[in-house]
C-alpha cells in the first residue's frame, strides 16, 4: 500500500516556503501570502490530513503529529534542501515537530500561535488555561460523538474566534467545519498527545519567529509563555487587537510580518 503523500498548492520562484494551515482549514487560507511574495519566493501550501485534496486519517489508532510530517515528505522534498517553515495553530505544531526532525534543512521557522498543548498539560494539568483547553477537547469531541458535528463546530468556533462568532458565519462555512470535526478530533490527540518534552525545544538552533495576539485565548498564551523560554533563537511579537485566527481575519497585518521575517528586515 502506498504511503499517504500530501497536495499542496505551489507559486513563485526563489527561496522555498512551507506553509502549514491551522484545524477545520487547508492550504487555501494561505493565498493571500502567496499573493503577496509574489514571484520573489517559491511557496509551497500543503494540505495536512484530512484537509483540502489530503487523504484522510485512516483512525486505526490516535494520529501523531509525526504522522503529519511524514505526510509532508513530498511536499519538503519538492522545497529542497533548504526551506523556510510557516504554521498557524495547529499547522504550528505540525511545523515545530518537522523542524525537530530535521532542523538542517530549516532556513527559519514562523509561528503563530503553534498549539502545542502537550507541553502545557505536562508543566501542570489542573492550572486553568489546561483545564480550558481540556474542556473544549472534551465538548466538541463529546458533541460529535452525539451525532452533533454543528455542535461540535460551534464550541470549536467559538473558542478560537469569539462567542457568536458561529451564527455569523455563513451556511455553507458553519457546514464544512462541521465536517471537519472528524479530523479535528484526531488532531486533539495529536496535540496532546505529543511526547517531545519542552526542553527538547532547547536544542531546536533555528531562527524562529513567534507571533502571537493579544486577544488570544490563555491556552495558546500560555504554550507561548513555555516555548519561547526555551527557543533558543526566537523573536517573540504580540500583535495588537488581533486573536488567534489572526492569519485569517488580519492576513495584511499578519503576512507583512512574515514578509519582513523573510527579507531579514527589523521587525519592529
């Protein structure tokens, strides 16, 4: 049987891009940065498990993020030998666990708000931005497992963006996160059950870029307030009036950031 290989959607030529899309989404919600490097760089947007033109997880046992990156193998061949990594939420974990991998072939890593909830379960399971992100686990998988993938979709929904932030959306987006529930699922597992220890981050010798936003919920502020003690190399910017779907909601903001990162221009 063949193994699993990824789509990924590709523009540009120069130095190789990875970019990695957060949960209930795909490789899509990266255009407007592949608009905006334009010919300067070549982009390569990959569609993770279960996303866009990606295979499913078959669910023959809890999903890994080291099966995410062995998903990735074609896609991080096709970049060469060198390329830089880009990941939202969950496409953060994703490409903090490929760094680790193999950190050689890493030129820079850019994360926004990677949720990497092993790590903060591990520091302590009963402090409350834990138990936050536990109960939000436990509702949507509990919903879906009720045969209320909308349910499911509105907690998940509601949480990232903000309270109503379902209702406003329109029908035929509140139904494709609803069937992306399934997948996000196998995502939680991946997250939290992720064995790398925090302080194996120390060893990661890479540069990265760690943005976050001040509306964020205190589950990914508080990966953050852990992984950028022990980053070795890590510029740590808080984006102001934004949340965690920011690449989404303010891509502008966000990917004028990321543009500067890769230009190596000062960033603040």
């Amino acid at each position: 049987m063949d193994h699993p290989r990824a789509s990924f959607r590709e523009s540009g030529h120069g130095a190789s891009i990875v970019c990695l899309h957060s949960s209930a989404s795909s490789s899509a919600q990266w255009r407007p940065l592949m608009d905006r490097l334009g010919c300067r760089y070549r982009t390569l947007a990959a569609d993770l498990y279960g996303s866009g033109k990606s295979p499913a997880w078959p669910a023959l046992r809890p999903m890994s993020l080291a099966d995410e990156v062995a998903l990735l193998d074609p896609v991080l061949a096709a970049a060469g030998a060198r390329y830089h990594l880009i990941g939202h939420s969950y496409g953060g974990a994703v490409a903090l666990a490929a760094a680790c991998a193999r950190p050689e072939r890493v030129e820079s890593l850019v994360l926004f708000e990677p949720v990497l909830f092993s790590v903060l379960v591990a520091e302590d399971p009963d402090q409350p931005a834990a138990r936050e992100i536990t109960a939000v686990r436990d509702d949507t998988v509990r919903l879906l497992e009720r045969g209320d993938p909308h349910g499911s979709g509105q907690r998940f929904v509601d949480y990232w963006m903000e309270p109503g932030a379902w209702a406003g959306m329109p029908t035929q987006r509140r139904d494709a996160i609803a069937g992306a529930m399934g997948t996000v699922k196998a995502e939680w597992d991946a997250v939290f059950r992720e064995p790398t220890p925090l302080s194996a981050f120390a060893d990661l010798d890479v540069p990265v870029l760690y943005l976050t936003g001040s509306e964020s919920p205190a589950s990914t502020r508080d990966v953050a307030r852990l992984l950028t003690k022990v980053l070795p190399r890590v510029s740590v910017i808080e984006v102001e009036g934004v949340g965690h779907m920011a690449p989404v909601t303010h891509p502008d903001r966000i990917n004028a950031l990321i543009e500067r990162h890769l230009d190596g221009a000062p960033l603040h």
